[in-house]
C-alpha cells in the first residue's frame, strides 16, 4: 500500500516536473510572478514587423521590453482595481466586441483570399515600377495648404515653371504655408499617386499631387535602377493579393450579413449620403502601409511590401 502511494506520488512529481518544463519552454520572462508568454512576444513581433527593424534579434528584444513595460503596467492597474472603472469596463467590451467580430471574418474567411500562380505574376507584370523596373528615388518636396482664394489649377501652373527659387517666391507672395523636405525612398515606400508620376518623370523634373490635406510640388533630384526579380517579389505580392482579396471578402460578409438583418434607428438618423472624393484627390498612403489592417475600410493603395501574413498565407 505504501509501495503504491509512493510509486503515485512519484509519478505524479513527475508528470508535475514535465508540466514545468513545458511552461518554462513557453515562456519569455516572470515579473513579479505574472508571466509573459513567448506567444504574446511573437505576436507583438509580427504587428510590427511594417517597421522593418535592422534584424530579427532587435526585433524580438524590442518586442520582449515592451511586454515587460506592458506587464508592469497591467500589474498596477490590477491593483488599483481600475478593471472596475466604468471607462475602462467600457472600453474593455468594446475591444472584446472587435476581436469577436474580427474572429468570424476570419472564420468565413479562412482558405478562401491566397492568390494562385497566375494572379501572382499578372501583378508582376502590370507594376513594373514595384518590380522590373523599381528604383529608389530621391525628391525634394514642398507640401502646400492651399486656401479658398488658390486652385490647385494655379498651384500647377507656378511649378510649371521649373525654377524652385521662384516658385517659393510665389507662394510666399500668396501667403500660402508649404513644408520641405528631402528623402530617398524606393518605390514601395512611396505614396502610388507619387509612384505613378515619379516613374515617368526625368531627373529635375518636377511634378504636383494632389492629397487630402493639400497638394505637394516634387522635384525629383535623381534616382538610380534598384529592380526586383519575379522570384523575390513573389512573397511580397501573395501577401498584398491575399490582404486585398481578404477586404473583398470581408466586404462582401458584412453586405451580406446587413441584407438579411432587421435593423431599426432608434433615437437616430440612418446613415448620411456617402460624400464621393474628388476625382483627383487620392490617399497619400505608402505602398508599406496601404493594408496595415486586414479590414481597414479604404480600399488598399498599394503592395505592402512588410505585411504580416495572415492566416490564408501561413495556412
């Protein structure tokens, strides 16, 4: 009897030191007894992986402090009983609310976004300013807040002229406000409305797009070829592809779900008349950060060159 009891509670040390093990393995660091997960580091690492770090070692350290940070924090607030704030309980249900709605997108949308073969290289084919014919671009730009009293018509017609010296003349004359600055990207950083007229622009010469929040005047200083090959590009586009095909999907869910919904305002007005943008007016997004989120509303601007892969890439 005695023989057994021991034989049991050995195997039982056992299996609890096993159990140990498995969790150590698990885990990244303790503070203050709490535990983080490796599996929360690596998902904070892959949400950041847009801000291209200079490698994967940074990466990952960066991502560990910052669930540190995060952990310290949580501990305190758990202390201070601030779960029970009635802002906090509120804003606490309203992310529950978005994981599980973002959950059955996922769920409906799961194996149904990966591109094949063919879309790929079709995508390869009709950017070659991403791709075969890529380069990295140095410009000069003046970012300009035009007012009632200035078109964009007259903003054009002064950078026409060529000469910056003047132009800055001119529109310090009409009182406009304008920023400058000088950077070197390549074609994936930039906005795709910028892209589209860099690519057929020769260097020193100059271009206006319009935006949003006001029209930019770029010169491009000069540019070097920098080209992307099929092979190397064919990750890059799966993922942009599988992302945008992801919002289609997501769009279509949603109308779907809406059709076959009874819903009643209460207390409110329907939704107001969608207001279209000008024909000429495009969102000043990079090509990196045109889907940062799966279901962002906009429809993507471009290729993402460092998105995270979603679940129909990694599946």
């Amino acid at each position: 009897m005695l023989r057994a009891a021991a034989i049991a509670a050995a195997l039982a040390a056992a299996a609890c030191s096993r159990e140990e093990a498995f969790r150590a393995r698990d885990l990244a660091v303790r503070v203050n007894g709490g535990e983080i997960p490796l599996a929360r580091v690596e998902t904070a690492l892959a949400n950041e992986r847009g801000g291209a770090a200079p490698d994967r070692s940074q990466a990952r350290s960066g991502a560990l402090e910052a669930a540190i940070d995060e952990e310290l924090l949580v501990q305190k607030a758990l202390a201070a009983r601030l779960d029970r704030d009635p802002e906090v309980a509120r804003a606490l249900d309203e992310s529950r609310r978005r994981i599980r709605a973002r959950a059955w997108l996922d769920r409906r949308i799961a194996g149904r976004a990966r591109p094949d073969p063919a879309q790929v290289r079709a995508f390869y084919e009709q950017n070659p300013a991403l791709f075969e014919a890529r380069r990295i671009y140095s410009v000069r730009e003046l970012r300009v807040s035009l007012d009632d009293a200035h078109e964009a018509q007259a903003l054009r017609a002064a950078a026409a002229r060529g000469d910056e010296a003047r132009f800055e003349q001119w529109l310090a004359r009409e009182n406009l406000r304008f920023d400058v600055r000088e950077r070197s990207e390549p074609a994936e950083a930039l906005p795709l409305a910028l892209l589209a007229k860099l690519s057929k622009m020769k260097d020193g010469a100059v271009a206006v797009v319009d935006g949003e929040g006001g029209s930019t005047v770029v010169e491009l200083l000069h540019s070097r070829p920098a080209p992307l090959g099929e092979r190397e590009a064919a990750p890059v586009i799966e993922r942009f592809l599988a992302s945008r095909r992801r919002l289609e999907l997501a769009r279509e869910e949603i109308a779907r779900l809406r059709a076959q919904a009874r819903i009643e305002y209460v207390g409110t007005k329907g939704p107001a008349p969608a207001s279209r943008p000008a024909a000429n007016a495009v969102r000043a997004r990079s090509v990196n950060a045109s889907i940062e989120m799966i279901y962002d509303p906009p429809t993507p601007s471009g290729i993402a060159a460092s998105a995270a892969p979603g679940k129909d890439e990694t599946s």
